[in-house]
C-alpha cells in the first residue's frame, strides 16, 4: 500500500530514541518500562536455556527421521538467533511504550471479512493464534485487578486513551511482541507451539509478580496511590452520565468508593456463606459470646488477643476446627477478664472461620506427608494473623502469604513419611521460616514476601543441583537401553543367521564373539536403519554365504566376494580397536574355511579338462592354481541347534482378558508426561514411594522414576504402570496450587451448603 509523501512515519524514530536511551515518557513510566524489560531480558534466557534441553530432547525421542532433524534444526536455529529474538522483544516493547505518550494517530482499524473469506487463514495461523490467545487469557484471568490498576496509571500519564488491548504491558502485547520477533527463526508450527508453551511456563507463568511491582512502582511515584483493591465490581456499575467526576479529584475519590465496594462485596459474600454455615451446623459466631452492645476490637487489640495463642495449642487438631476452637477458648478467658465489654467484629470472626476451615482441609489431605502436615499446622496462626491485618489476603492470588504456602507445597512434594529429615537442608529451612514467622507478633505481607523470595533462592539452587544428577539418570538410562535394545537386535539377526546351519566351528566363533560386537557398535552409532548397520549385517550373511559349496562356474565370482569379505571384515574389526595381530587372527577364521571350499572345488576339477568357452582372465584364477602344491585344508564343522546369543525374554501375552489393564489404566498412562509426581508403590510390602517421572525411554518403552533429589528410585513398563493403577498401587499427586484448592474447595462446600437449606 502506497504512503501519503505528506506523513512521516515517527516509528523509526522513536526506535532510535529509545535506543539511545532518550525518551519523551514520563519518569514513572521510564521506571515502569524498565523493570519489564529487565523481567523479559531474564525470563527470555532462562526460556531459552531450557528451549535447547527441551529440543534436544524432542529430537533424541524423534520417532523417525525427519522428526528428529526437525528438532535438530530448530535447536540450531534458537541457539543461533536468541539473542537477536530477546532484542526484538525487548525493543518493540520500548517502541510501544514510547508511542502512548505522543499525538500520533491511532492504528487504522482492523480488516473486516466476509463469512466466506475466513477459509483464507491458514491452519498454522490459526493453531498459533489460539496457543497465543489462551495463555494470555489465563494471565488476564490471574490479574484482572492488578492489570485494570496497571492500565488506569498508564492511562493517568499517557497522552492518548488505551484499552486492554493496547496497554503496552499487558499480556496480549508481550505475547505479539514475542511472536513476531520469533518469526525470524522460521520454524515449523509443531516447534513454535513448543516455544509458545516454554514462553508461557517461564515467563507469563512468573508474570504475576511483575503486575505487582509495576503498581507498587507507580504507587511509590505518587501516581493514584489509593488505588488498592479490586475494580472488578466497578465494571458491572452503570458508567457515570457524561460529563460527570470528570476532575482528577473526584476520579480518585470514585476508584477509593469502588475498590471499598469491591472489597466489602467479597467479604459480603464470604460473610453470607459462612453464615448459611453456622445456622447449619449450630455454631455459635464469635461476635455473639458477649452481650449485645459489646464494643468490636480493632486490629492490633485483637492481634495481642491472639497472641495468647500457641503453634503448640492447635498443631494436632486437624480436622476439628482446631484453630477455631483455640481462639474461641481464648476470646472466652478475655471476655471474663474485661467484664464482656470487648466483642470480634463480624468480618474477624468471619476471617477466623474462613482460615480455620482451610486449615482444616489442608490438614486432612491423605497426600500430605506427615512432615509437611506438622509444618502447615504451625503456620496456622502466622497466617491467621496476617489475614486480619490485610483483608486482600482471600482475594489476591498472589498474595504473598499465600505464594509462600503454595511454594511449600511445591517444594515438599518430594518428601516420604518415611525418610529421615533430621539433616535435610530444606526441612531446616523451613523450619526457620515457620519459627521467624510465630515470633512475629504481627506478620505483615512484606515480611511473607521475603521468606518466600528466601525459599525461592534457595529451591533454584536445589533444582539446578537435582536437575544435573536427574540428567544423569536420564543419559544413564538411555544409553542402558540403546545398549540392550543393540544386544537385542543383533542376538536377533545373529540366531536367524545361523540356526539350523552346519558352517565351520572357526566362522562360528568369530559371528558370535566378535563379529556381534562390530555391529552392535555401527548400531548405536548409526541406528537400525542406516547403511553402515545393512553393510555389517550384510557382510555376515556373506561370511556364512562364502563357506558353503560352489560349483566350479562360480568360483571367479566367489573369489572376488571373498576378497571383499576379507576388507569388509578388516574394516569392521578396526572399529574395536583391535591390533594388527588380533586383526589378522580373526580374518583368518574366515579366510582359511575360504579357501578349503575352494580347494575342494580343485580337487574335484580333473586338470586337463579346461573349458573353451571360458574367458582367460576366469582361467587364470582356477582353484587348481589358486592352491597348487598345497594340502587340503581340513576344517572341523559344527551344526548350530541352539541360539548363540541370548535374547530377551519375550513377554508372555496376558492368557485371558482379565489379565489385561483397563482401557481407563491404558489412557491414564498414556497421559503421563514427563516431570509429573506419583506416588507408587515399588516393591510389594514396601511404603509408598514419592517419584518424579524423568524420562520415557523411547528404545525400551520404560518409564523411569527418579526421587527429588534427581536419584532413580524406579523403572516401570507401561503395562505393569497400567496394571499398578488398576490395583491402587500408582497415583498421580495433585500439583495445583495447595492454598488455591483448599479455597475453591471450602467456598464449593460452603455453597453447596447454601443451596440445601
């Protein structure tokens, strides 16, 4: 499309003043741009760090050929090109940044299209755009609030109005901007999906902090400072009539009133269900133990209430509102003490039940190991106290308290009942963060914030540490079934080869004994379907080949196939790194049952009788010539009735259809991927274990189990993983966030609750 000469395009020089690090954007703005470019510059190389394992991978369980050079490429092609990729990114969200903040005219709307036209998008188009879509939908979905604060301090600075859609920093447009700085890369749509979904894991999956630290960096400019709780409900409120708040003043004033309506909506709601709670099953609310016209305590008076509480007073009542329980005994002992003039406000104690009842179902998970148990129970109180002082924390995903709580679920999911933690490096840490957090009388988010920046620090480490031992394990076992599955298919080749024959003892011996190792080295080094293996396998048929009989017409011919025996077989021992001596040795083993074949042939040709129609050069190389004035070589035979390699033992086909697994079974494993936790058991009359799925060796079909610590604990086929799913003996541990859970799980039965009375 053709430029009107009158309009100067002002992108390249943005570009160029957000190079040279000059720009036009306010300071908050420059502050904002900046730490997302630094959080896209470090989530980009870790990206990209574990794109080249994750490839390298694809390509070694490649399934033919062609799969695996694509991988293999692609590998190349990101090695080559990630920096340029993180520079593109980075750029183009500079770019977009620069242009909010000039008089520029907005982008020319979209194209529309007929019904009928739609079949122009293609296929690969259109499985990239969904891939894009969904993972910036579930980050959208993650912070709806803190990315509607995000676009009205944006919008507060800018020059020009922006939306969800063209908020510089929202999701979809680092998404866009990814996407089209790795349309250099040119790879095929099945590597693109991979690298979309390592971009969501690595970097919108961590995404969620950034949200935070930008709002608190704008926060800690003085732009909107009172803007801190949810505007979801402000979206279902009719707009105001035009014209009206429109000062900077009364805009603030109105997003004070919604984020309060926001958050008395959610603790309305909280209110109401536990209340549904309470007429169904007769508790009694804390705010009602004292006479009416009690005086509700503030925060801080609660808090010293509370501080008559010990971890030690409730660590073992999980399941029976142990938490509750405790403070309710305790309001009761205060209550005596001041006359009953001091009451709980209605959302404390509604706070109170809520975290009491997650608590309690945390606790009475059967997948928690008891350890873990012991440590949540004792965070119950830090906990509670944190969620009176910020009442965010029900509503806030990534409230640090609850990433904390998340994160030692995470970390701990390793761990047995039966392994010693005494000397664990983790369990004393953690250790350490329940204690710092129960001497604070008053935790606030910040202080949940920093432990869990500690855990964090210190779980990258352990992971990269039990991530090199895994790989280990990995490339251990790999190489242990490419050897076997070698083994197997040149004992395979090696027994059709020679059952049933009678072929000199001497050939025999060098098939079996040396012969096999030489092609079960061209086998690993080149796989079952390359050249060099049909040359090896080749030249073993022609060693058993050349030692049978032939007719005086063939011997021209014989002799020259055993002249290429002879080179193929010096070729092939070479590759063991045999010396000249063994060479000879063993190519003698060949050579000399050869040649009796052929001096047999002499001594039943009568001399005088040579053919004319033979050719001279066929002549010249009669066996009567070849061996005059040598004896007959006498070479011992043997039959061969009996395998000379062993095999595998062929598992047996199940007799009837009860000894199959189930199709369930069958589909369950099939699902199973790489990096998922199960809990199995592994030897009959033994514990449960805890395992991480590492690797799914493509040569064997085994599945092989390794602890946290990246050590191989276990090695399953499919089958018997079917079969140990069918008995009860193999499930897989639910990885979802353990705070998040337990909310949709109390909140499911407090409504459920609700609906039946």
């Amino acid at each position: 499309m053709s430029q009107d000469p009158k309009v100067v395009s002002i992108k390249p020089n943005l570009a160029a003043r957000a190079a040279a690090g000059v720009s036009s954007l306010p300071a908050p703005l420059i502050s904002v741009r900046d730490l997302t470019v630094g959080y896209l510059q470090s989530a980009l190389g870790e990206m990209f760090d574990k794109a080249d394992d994750n490839l390298f991978e694809m390509a070694d369980k490649a399934g033919n050929n062609a799969d695996q050079a694509l991988f293999f490429e692609a590998m190349r092609n990101v090695r080559l090109q990630r920096h340029n990729v993180v520079k593109r990114t980075c750029d183009a969200l500079a770019l977009a940044a620069e242009q909010i903040n000039t008089e520029a005219p907005s982008a020319a709307p979209a194209v529309t299209f007929e019904l009928d036209t739609l079949s122009l998008v293609q296929p690969d188009e259109l499985e990239e755009t969904v891939a894009i879509d969904g993972m910036v939908n579930r980050v959208v979905s993650r912070n709806q609030t803190a990315l509607a604060h995000l676009l009205m301090r944006v919008n507060s600075l800018a020059k020009k109005s922006l939306d969800e859609r063209s908020n510089p920093f929202a999701p979809g447009a680092l998404a866009e901007h990814f996407a089209e700085a790795t349309k250099s890369l040119d790879l095929d749509i099945k590597v693109r999906l991979i690298i979309f979904k390592l971009y969501e894991r690595y970097v919108f999956n961590g995404i969620d902090g950034l949200y935070e630290s930008l709002n608190e960096a704008f926060i800690s400019a003085g732009v909107m400072p009172d803007l801190r709780f949810s505007t979801a409900a402000s979206s279902r409120r009719p707009a105001p009539a035009p014209g009206a708040g429109a000062g900077r003043g009364d805009s603030a004033e109105s997003s004070r009133f919604a984020e309060n309506s926001d958050q008395q909506e959610i603790l309305g709601m909280f209110g109401d269900l536990i209340g549904k709670w309470r007429v169904a099953s007769g508790d009694v609310a804390l705010a009602g133990l004292t006479a009416p016209g009690g005086v509700p305590m503030g925060t801080s008076e609660l808090l010293r209430v509370l501080s008559g509480v010990t971890a030690d007073n409730f660590a073992g009542d999980a399941g029976q509102n142990g938490l509750r329980r405790h403070v309710q005994q305790l309001l009761h002992e205060q209550r005596v003490q001041s006359g009953g003039a001091k009451t709980v406000a209605r959302v404390d104690d509604d706070v109170i039940s809520l975290v009491s009842m997650l608590f309690d179902f945390i606790l009475e998970d059967r997948e928690l190991p008891a350890a873990v148990k012991a440590l949540i129970a004792r965070l119950q109180l830090p906990v509670l106290r944190v969620a009176i002082i910020d009442k965010t924390f029900f509503s806030r995903a990534s409230h640090p308290a609850r990433r904390l709580l998340n994160e030692l679920s995470r970390a701990t999911m390793g761990w047995n009942d039966h392994d010693d933690l005494r000397r664990d490096q983790l369990h004393g840490l953690l250790e350490q963060i329940v204690e710092q957090l129960l001497a604070e009388a008053e935790p606030d988010a910040d202080m949940f914030d920093a432990l869990y920046q500690r855990l964090t620090d210190f779980l990258r480490t352990e992971q990269r540490r039990a991530e090199r031992v895994e790989q280990r394990t990995r490339d251990a076992e790999e190489g242990r079934a490419r050897i076997k599955a070698a083994r197997a298919e040149v004992a395979r080749e090696m027994n059709k080869l020679l059952l049933g024959r009678t072929l000199p003892v001497t050939v025999v011996d060098l098939l079996r004994d040396t012969w096999s190792q030489v092609m079960q080295v061209i086998f690993l080094r080149e796989g079952g379907e390359s050249k060099a293996w049909r040359h090896a396998l080749g030249t073993a048929k022609a060693m058993v080949h050349s030692v049978q009989s032939v007719d005086k017409a063939g011997v021209a011919m014989r002799l020259a196939q055993n002249r290429q025996i002879e080179a193929a077989v010096r070729a092939g021992l070479e590759l063991l790194g045999l010396d000249a001596a063994s060479i000879e040795r063993h190519v003698q083993a060949i050579v000399l049952p050869q040649r009796a074949v052929l001096a047999a042939v002499a001594a039943a040709t009568p001399p005088d009788v040579p053919s004319e129609t033979e050719p001279a050069e066929v002549a010249a190389a009669e066996p009567a010539t070849v061996v005059a004035d040598e004896l007959p070589v006498r070479v011992e035979a043997v039959r061969v009735e009996e395998p000379v390699l062993e095999q595998e033992p062929v598992e047996a086909p199940p007799e009837t259809i009860d000894d199959l697994p189930s199709v369930g079974a069958q589909r369950w494993v099939e699902s199973l991927g790489t990096g998922c936790w199960l809990q199995l058991v592994v030897a009959e009359g033994k514990a449960p274990q805890r395992c991480k799925l590492a690797a799914i060796i493509s040569f064997s079909g085994k599945y092989i189990f390794v602890n946290r610590n990246g050590v191989k604990v276990a090695e399953l086929s499919g089958q018997e993983l079917a079969h140990g799913f069918d008995r009860g003996q193999v499930s897989l541990l639910d990885e979802n966030q353990l705070f998040d859970r337990a909310l949709e799980s109390v909140i499911g039965n407090l409504r459920q609750l609700q609906a039946r009375t």
